[in-house]
C-alpha cells in the first residue's frame, strides 16, 4: 500500500510523494518519528519516543530500545552516534523491515 510521505513534501512534477509501506524509506521514517518524539510527548502513546536525554548521554542501546519498543516490525541494523558541535549528537540509523 502506497503511504504519504513525512514529512509531505511534492515531487518536482507537483504530486505528493509517496512510499511503499513496506520499503526500507518507510522504516526509515518511522525510526525517525521515533526519535525525533519523547516519551510521553504523545498523550494517547504515551511509551512512543526515547526518553529526554537531557544530560547529552545518548547511547546506541538507548535507541535501539526505544525503536524496538516502540515499531516493532523494524529491525535496527546499525546505529552511528557522531558528536558535533555545542555538545550535540547526531544520530544515524540503519533499518529494515523485520520478516515475520
């Protein structure tokens, strides 16, 4: 089944791009939302998100639970954690669907 991309976005021919909701784009962005919410943040899933890592102490396990609990068809196959500038972490995350 085709989803909408997110964030929507439009194709360069103005149509709203899509993916397949089993392709490894989809995984990706659910990992993203992931990430990118704390736990609690959504009242109705309140366990959806990583907790606040207020103290700059991020961790590869911390993110790879927070995925597992949270999208569990997604296996993480790697995660990168690169300190950049202003005490900051970037985080990269490879994914794929899981076979069930």
């Amino acid at each position: 089944m085709q989803l909408i991309s997110h964030p929507m976005r439009l194709d360069s021919a103005g149509a709203v791009v899509t993916i397949d909701d089993t392709s490894t784009r989809a995984a990706a962005e659910l990992a993203g939302h992931v990430l990118s919410c704390l736990r609690g943040e959504r009242p109705l899933a309140p366990i959806y998100g990583v907790r606040d890592q207020a103290s700059g102490d991020v961790s590869a396990d911390a993110v790879a639970g927070a995925i597992a609990v949270c999208e569990p068809e997604i296996t993480v196959t790697a995660i990168t954690l690169t300190e950049t500038a202003m005490d900051r972490v970037r985080v990269q995350v490879d994914v794929e669907w899981s076979q069930q």
